[in-house]
C-alpha cells in the first residue's frame, strides 16, 4: 500500500544465507532460556506444520516472529523470498506489511492528541478547518476516532488511489466528493482514504510530513532502521520479497512487480518492514509502549487504539459455525477479539503479492508476525498466528488449514466455471453509434481523476491511472477490455449528449457506477481565450449578459438567476441545468460576433451589442 520519502539510509547486506542462519541459531537458544522447556515441547511440530502449509497451498514463502513478554524468541523464514532465484527468507526480508501501517498512523494522531494539538472525539475541523466531506452534517460532526475506526459512514473508493499519483493533499480534498453509504457510526465500512487524510492531517498540525513524523517518533525510538516507506527504498536493499501469484485456473507461480504507487495513500499501507524490526513493535504493544526500558509510546494512546469503536460481524460464526473467534471489534488501526476464550488484538495488510498479520495476546504475554508471499495464501497469516497461540496455550490445534483451503479451491473452481459463461448477454450483430475517433478523448469524475480514451492501431485504448488496456466492442456503445489476469475486466458504457456527441461514460468502479465526463478543449479554460466571449448580446429587445467570473462564463440575465456556461468544444458550451440546451459563439473573422441558444424547440440568435 502506499509510500513516502525516507531518510533512513539502507544498510548494505552481504552473507545473507549465513546470517540468517546465525539469526536463527542465536535466537533458538535465547528461546530455550526465555519459553522453558514446556514452551519448546508446545512448538514441537511447528517448523514442519509451516512446511507442509506451503506445500499445501503451494506458496512461495512466509516470515514468523513470535515474541514473548519482551522478546523475540522466534523469526524464521520457510520457503523463499525469491522462488525463481531460490533466496530463502530471513529474519530481515523485507515486506509491505500493508495495513498493518494502520496502526503506526493511529498512534502518530494519538501522539498529537496528547499534545492537544487534536482531540478524539471532537470534529476533526476543528483542528483542521480545510478538511471538508460530502456535506455539513459529517463537516460538523466528524472526528478522528471516526476516520481511524472506519465509521464515518463512508465507504472504500479505493480505485481513487489505487495506481494513481494522486499526492496526499489532493486525495486529501477529494474527501469531499464521498457521498455517504450509510448514516455516521452506524456501521463498519473500511476505508483506506481516512487513513491517508488522518496522514495529511499530521503534516498539518506538527509541519512535517507523515514519514518524518513516524521515523522520528516512533521507527527511530524502536531501532526499525531497516523499515522504510517506498519500493525503491525496499528494492535497494538485497534481502527484500518478490510478489507472486498463482496463474489463474492453473498452479503456476509467476511473479508481478512489487506495487509503488503508494505515495499518496502512503499512511494507510506504506511501510516495508521485517520481522526483526517489527519485532521491537509488538513488543511495545505488548509492554505498554516501553521499549529496551523506554517509554517510546504513551501508553493511554495505545489504550485508545484498543478502545471498542465499532462492532464486526460474527459471520464465521453465524455463517459457518465457527465458534474459536467471534465478538471482534475495531479500535483504531487495530482490532479485537475472543479466541477460545483469550483477548486478542490483530490486524491484517493486503498489498498485491504481500500479506500479512501483526497480533498479540498481550494478556497472555504473546505476539505473532506473519508475512506470507503469494495472493493465493493469504489466509495463511490467520492460520499460522492462530496454530502459534493455540500451542504455546496448551489448545488442541484447529484444522484452520483443512477448512481454508477448501474454500480456496472451490472458489478457484468457481471462478473458473464463471469465466466460461463471461458475454453471454451479449447482442450480436450491434455496432458503434459514431466512428470510432469520436470516442476518443478525457473523461473526467471529480473523485477517482481521469480516463483516457485513445485510438489505437486495431480499436481504442482505455487508461485509468496507471492501468492501459485495450478496449474491443461489446454491442451498441459498450466497449469492454479483455479480462487481465492483474488488472481484471473493465466494461465501458459511452453515453451521448441530446445533441448526439460522445460525452460521457459509465463505469461500475469498486462502490458503484461513476460518470466521466467529457473534457472540454484545455484552451477553453484559459482566460485569454474565454475573455473573448464577454460582452452584451440583444435579441427581439431583450438583453443578455455574458460575464467572466473566478474563470468561468457566466449568462445574467435581468431578474433571472445567473447561468454557468460548461466548456464543451471550440466556441460550444452546455449548460449544467439543461443537457439539450447548447450555447454556440459565432465567429467571424476572428471575433465573436453573437450566440446562439439552439435547443429542442429551435434556434435563437443573440447578437452582440458590444
């Protein structure tokens, strides 16, 4: 998930076999002081119960911490951290742990509160008077606790940010175009976009940018000097993962390129860490923020991160019958729940080709990090974490592997079944209501940016930030991209104007269907070039005002209120109130010379006075 600059300059890593295998050896023998020999005879098993998960879900690899009161007595790597080239995972492989980022941004905001630069539970513009929602009722009564707890009645539109160079700030202000799914706190809907603007609102409160103020405050304090914030950074160093994927309806492992747009969205999922490092985390988490003897974080924030903000469903339960887990909740950035009997708190992060899974028992003194290679195994960071507490607590083992690989496959075999019926509604014999070319274009919707439509050698060519794929006709004004392995199928229903132009397309993103609409010519929002519009036209005795106000042409009319003019083409505006209605300069020798209205019941001329 998403990124930042750094100033953590990486280490060079050399020997990386051979130190991880002294890591290892190191810390099975610190184990043996820390757990006991009753905590070593619980594990038994584990190294060869991890194995035969990879084999069994055919993944290329995963990291292991486990920490107990106040240290890290296990990090091992299974498999590898590069199947093709066989590099094993280490203690120190670098992974996006995703929104497992989350947390490291809850407690930032929680930093700030307690200097009272921001408070919990008041609205959030308060402190920050530029954020603005959709209307004045989340205006006036959002808070940070909302954003961070997911309650703001707002759902995910992460399509906006995803593969995008949308900057923080400008994700930042598309908060405003989020129209509400449901009404505030009733309900649990994640969203990754608070999270990046909870971000932004620190830069605005303490004047540095969220990566300085999360090394500065909290990576530095923990010793995290191999966490960073971009791919770059991550790839720069030599013992870092590669993502993978299982091919679809086949075994085959490729792999996909690690995922860099991350900036904008950077504090909801940007950091790449190791279990070494991530380690020192959990055990601030478990220990009340102390570190090596150290308050490094305030303890009454991490409680409030812990505080029940919004009931979760109990679908395993009620949907499946699964009674180990249930009664979760979210706090801020973290989650949770009753397991057998037991008070866990966990969170998971999702990145293409990365996941994985921070929790602990901090009741029960134990923390687990898991980071697992590969799309296909991402249930594995439950499974591993919870097969970890339920042996060092003396619980028989649930077969949480057996139950989720079924699901995998079945869904798998579903899938398959499904694409062999994809366009069975198509008509046949259709075709495109214009020549191709007048498809052409930028379509733009105020929150998730542009699309671009251009013509290519065979048809046209779709682009949505950074996601190019060709477009082929479907029927009539539909026009569909093939259905990628990576970036899936996109389905592209053109509209038309009253006066039959191309304007518009619908596209059913990740929330619901979004209207682009066509760009005008970039010259019409010039204001040397609207200029020549302005001035008073006159027809049958009735005069009629064209005016250039904060770049924009405006029709005043005596007693009427004043009508905006939209750009649509080269001397052609469209007005917002009346789609048939289109407002036509007439040039002649190079100066305005009047207008015409031309809508359905006719053709009025207006011509200019002065």
């Amino acid at each position: 998930m998403k990124s930042r600059e750094s100033q953590h300059v990486p280490r060079i890593q050399t020997g990386r076999t051979l130190i991880g295998v002294i890591l290892a050896f190191v810390l099975a023998t610190s184990w043996s002081a820390a757990l006991g020999q009753d905590h070593l005879e619980k594990l038994k098993g584990f190294n060869e119960y991890v194995e035969q998960l990879l084999k069994d879900w055919n993944i290329p690899g995963v990291g292991v911490g486990i920490v107990i009161k106040d240290k890290l007595v296990l990090a091992k790597g299974y498999g590898f951290r590069d199947f093709a080239k066989k590099l094993p995972v280490t203690p120190r492989t670098l992974f996006q742990i995703a929104s497992n980022t989350k947390l490291f941004t809850a407690t930032a905001v929680g930093m700030l509160v307690e200097e009272g630069k921001l408070n919990w539970d008041l609205p959030v513009r308060n402190a920050v008077p530029s954020i603005q929602f959709y209307n004045d009722e989340l205006n006036n009564t959002v808070t940070i606790r909302d954003m961070l707890s997911h309650r703001t009645g707002i759902s995910r539109h992460d399509l906006i940010w995803y593969k995008s160079d949308f900057t923080r700030k400008e994700l930042f202000e598309r908060l405003k175009y989020l129209e509400p799914s449901q009404s505030l706190r009733q309900g649990f809907l994640y969203n990754n976009m608070m999270f990046a603007a909870a971000g932004y609102v620190i830069e605005l409160l303490s004047g540095k940018t969220w990566e300085e103020f999360v090394r500065e405050r909290i990576l530095t304090p923990l010793d995290m000097r191999s966490t960073v914030f971009t791919a770059k950074e991550m790839e720069a160093q030599d013992d870092h993962g590669v993502p993978y994927r299982e091919k679809r309806d086949t075994t085959v492992l490729y792999p996909i390129p690690i995922y860099e747009e991350a900036q904008g969205v950077g504090p909801a999922g940007s950091i790449i860490s190791n279990v070494s490092d991530m380690s020192h985390w959990l055990i601030s988490l478990m220990n009340g923020g102390r570190y090596e003897g150290r308050q490094v974080i305030p303890q009454k924030v991490l409680k409030e991160t812990l505080a029940p903000s919004m009931p979760l469903p109990n679908s395993g339960l009620e949907n499946r019958g699964f009674k180990e887990i249930f009664n979760a909740v979210y706090g801020m950035g973290r989650m949770s729940a009753s397991y057998r009997g037991h008070f866990l708190t966990y969170h998971g992060g999702d990145l293409p080709g990365f996941h994985s899974q921070v929790s602990c028992m901090p009741y029960d003194s134990i923390g687990v990090v898991v980071f697992v290679i590969g799309d296909h195994g991402a249930p594995l960071y439950n499974i591993i974490s919870y097969n970890v507490y339920e042996r060092l607590l003396g619980l028989d083992q649930t077969p949480w592997s057996q139950r989720a690989l079924a699901d995998r496959l079945s869904g798998k075999a579903s899938g398959t079944e499904a694409r062999k019926k994809s366009g069975a509604g198509r008509i046949v014999g259709t075709h495109p209501s214009h020549p191709l070319a007048d498809y052409a274009g930028t379509y733009e919707n105020p929150a998730y940016g542009d699309v671009k439509i251009t013509r290519a050698d065979t048809g046209l060519e779709f682009t949505f930030h950074h996601i190019s794929l060709p477009l082929h006709h479907y029927h009539y004004d539909r026009f569909d991209t093939p259905d990628d392995e990576v970036d899936g199928l996109w389905s592209l229903g053109f509209g038309t104007s009253p006066q039959g132009f191309i304007d518009r397309i619908v596209i059913s993103l990740d929330e619901a269907e979004a209207t682009f609409i066509r760009k005008p010519d970039a010259s019409l929002e010039e204001t040397a070039i609207l200029a020549q519009y302005v001035g008073k036209y006159v027809l049958a005795g009735q005069t009629v005002e064209i005016q250039l106000i904060d770049k924009s042409l405006f029709l005043a009319a005596p007693g009427t209120p004043k009508i905006q003019l939209i750009p649509f083409r080269a001397h052609q505006f469209r007005v917002k109130e009346f789609a048939d209605l289109m407002i036509s300069f007439v040039v002649e020798n190079g100066r305005v010379r009047a207008f015409k209205q031309v809508d359905p019941s006719g053709e009025y001329q207006f011509d200019r006075t002065q």
